[in-house]
C-alpha cells in the first residue's frame, strides 16, 4: 500500500482526536458535518459566496454514480454514500470534497491519479488547501481499507496519513 503511512509518522499534519465522530455510525458522522457547515456558512453570510449553493440539497443519481465508478473504479463506500446524499461539498476556500456539477457548474471531479506517487493509483477527491494551495486528499485505488491521505505539494512533496476513513476525513475538515 504505498505511502500509507501511520498517524505516528506524520511530519506537517498533527495529530487528530476522533473519538468524538467514532461514537456515529459513519452516515451519521456526514450528516452532522454537512450540517454544522452548512449552519456556520449560514451564521456567517456566507452561504451564496460561492455563486452555487454550497451544500447541495440533493444527491447524485444512481445512474451518475455508476459513470463516476466506471470511470474511477469502485469508490469507497462512505464516499459514495455522501455523493448519493450531496453530491459536493465547499466548507470554504480551498476545502472542498469533488463529486458531481450542479446545474451545469463543477468545484471539481474527481480523478485517479498514478502522479502523486509512481506505482500507487490513488482517486484525488477534495480540495485540502490547509498548507498550501493544490494539496488534496486521497484514497488509494483498490486499497484493501479506506484511509485517507493527504498530498502536501510544498512539504516534499509528500502524502501524509490522514483519517482512518472517508467520514472521518470528513469530520476532520469540518472541525479542524
């Protein structure tokens, strides 16, 4: 498994407490995320900033998914629950989880990447401009788990390990 590094050998990213999300099931743990973002943009003024609604009210189709698969291979299955659910997410500037267009306008897609380390497929699916612009997370093609990591262009480059899973990569942004 490539780089899959542990949380114990992580340089730039810290350490991060999740016990607070693994009390949810994991469908549980994007709905509260998707709602704390979606009240903070709200609170905040935020919520047309980005010319598109930030959280979209419905999900991906069926139909789109399995394009989206059959481009990408299977995608995790968190992952592919929250398209089902949403289809994208902007937390803010430069924090953003790509799935599908809405009405015609894209964030991003996702896309299978053997650049961001030779010999390991990975599937680039959001924004994470935490350290710098152009990071991204990751999730390994065909990887027998579904941890994250994150690819920090200016630090290396390097990939650092980042969440045990989809929806806890999802909490993580939501919270850090």
């Amino acid at each position: 498994m490539g780089v899959s590094m542990s949380a114990g050998t992580n340089i730039v990213i810290p350490r991060f407490d999740f016990s607070t999300a693994l009390r949810l099931a994991p469908e549980d743990r994007m709905r509260a995320c998707v709602g704390r973002v979606r009240e903070r943009l709200v609170a905040e003024g935020h919520w047309d900033l980005f010319g598109m609604p930030p959280v979209p009210e419905v999900g991906a189709t069926e139909a789109e998914l399995e394009r989206l698969e059959s481009e990408l291979g299977l995608l995790a299955p968190e992952y592919r629950t929250f398209l089902q659910l949403w289809r994208y997410l902007l937390i803010d500037d430069g924090l953003q989880v790509w799935g599908f267009d809405h009405e015609g306008v894209s964030i991003g897609r996702p896309w299978v990447s053997a650049e961001h380390e030779p010999g390991v497929e990975y599937v680039a699916f959001a924004d994470y401009w935490r350290y710098a612009d152009g990071d991204q997370l990751l999730l390994e093609v065909g990887g027998n788990d579904q941890q994250v990591f994150a690819y920090l262009h200016e630090h290396g480059p390097r990939i650092e390990w980042f969440a045990p899973s989809f929806s806890l990569a999802l909490w993580r942004m939501a919270e850090e």
